[in-house]
C-alpha cells in the first residue's frame, strides 16, 4: 500500500509555544489530505481537509486561527498548533487520499 | 450527514476462532467502506475495503460482506492470532466528497492465546 510519513512521531512542547507536524506522501501524490484528532480510547475527529494549492476546509467547531493548515505541495501538507495549551494535548494523525486514505503512524502531542 | 454505528465496542475471543465486527451507516449515497486496524500508539492501517457494487470481498482470512438494501457491513477474521489484537475501524464515504469518511466508534479486539 502507500506510504504516508507523519513526522515528529512524538513531542513535548511548553504552553504558549507552537508546533508544527509533517504529513508526506512518499510514493504517491495527494491533492488531499486530511488531519484527525484523536482522544483516548475514541474514534478519530476530523478537524479539516487540506487541499493542495487551497485554503484547508475546517469542520464544525475547530478553530482555524489555532489549527494553521499549509499543503503548499502534493506530498506535503503540515499542521502547526499555535499557542499550545494542555487541553491540545493529544494524538493527531493525517491521512493522505488517492483512491483510497492512508494514514500516517501519528503525532503524540504533550503540551506542558 | 452520514452515521455510522459500530457493533460490538470490545470482542474477545479464543486463538483460531473466529471475530465478526458490524456496521450500519444511514446514507445509501455511501459507496465506499474501508476497514483499518489501529495497533496502539499508531495511526490506523487499511486491511480491507470494499465498495457498493460488490456485496462481498476476500483477502486471506480477512473478509467483507455489504448488505446494501439493509445498510450494513461486517468484517470477518477467520483463524484469529495474537497479533490480530488492536482497535478496528470501519468508515463509511460518500463518492462524490474526495475522501471525506466517517468512521465508527471501534472495537477492541483481543485475541487469547
């Protein structure tokens, strides 16, 4: 199957900073991809759709100004978490569609 | 929008039996369904899909089935191991949104030895 590289696979950041997470489609390219959220012991939450050359479609209640989605290429799109607070904590993972989604291995994101 | 409800939330079962997890969705404009299994601390992984003009699938001793009149779809294991232990999701998506799914709740899996 494809390969979706998700990049750093964990990280601690301190409240107030920002963080940026890499989603690269290796063999493959994506027009789309699309970053989930992901709480303990739950499904995936999609927090937007990322669309290469394009403003990122956010969904219902997911604030875009906090959440900054770039996909300036077809194999890259990146997810930047300004201002981080603890309540940000949590797994992130993007996918990359080409017929089908295929998922990165995800970011553990620890705010502190 | 699309709904999709996952049955059982946690499954146990004995090495070599078999596991059945379901699915119903509401929209009939879905014609895509997948299935990933997520292992923990990892981003989930495509085992099988299965799309509307096909009422059933096969790849080793994982299989879907789609009942499209009843809104349903399942996922069989057959000769279940230890390392079919992890967290399966099924989505449900609709052809004309480029990727957009909706996924289930998930079921935890467990496999004994």
């Amino acid at each position: 199957g494809a390969v979706v590289s998700q990049h750093p696979s964990r990280v601690i950041c301190k409240s107030g900073t920002s963080v940026k997470i890499e989603c690269r489609s290796l063999d493959f390219q994506a027009t789309t991809m699309f970053w989930y959220r992901q709480f303990p012991k739950q499904s995936l939450m999609l927090m937007a759709t990322s669309n290469e050359g394009s403003k990122a479609t956010y969904e219902q209640g997911v604030e875009k100004d906090k959440f900054l989605i770039n996909h300036a290429s077809l194999t890259l799109s990146t997810l930047t978490v300004t201002s981080a607070h603890p309540e940000d904590s949590s797994f992130y993972i993007c996918s990359a569609w080409t017929g089908k989604a295929f998922f990165g291995q995800g970011t553990r994101l620890t705010v502190v | 929008g699309e709904n999709v409800e996952q049955h059982p939330s946690t499954l146990s079962v004995q090495e070599g039996d078999s596991a059945v997890i379901k699915c119903t969705y509401s929209d009939s404009a879905s014609n895509y369904f997948p299935w990933y299994k997520q292992e923990l601390g990892k981003g989930p992984q495509l085992i099988i899909d299965i799309r509307s003009n096909v009422g059933e699938k096969k790849d080793q001793r994982i299989a879907v089935t789609l009942n499209k009149t009843a809104k349903h779809f399942s996922l069989h294991i057959t000769e279940t191991q230890p390392e079919d232990s992890a967290v399966y999701f099924c989505a449900a998506r609709m052809g004309t949104n480029a990727g957009k799914s909706t996924f289930g709740d998930g079921t935890t899996l467990t496999v004994k030895p």
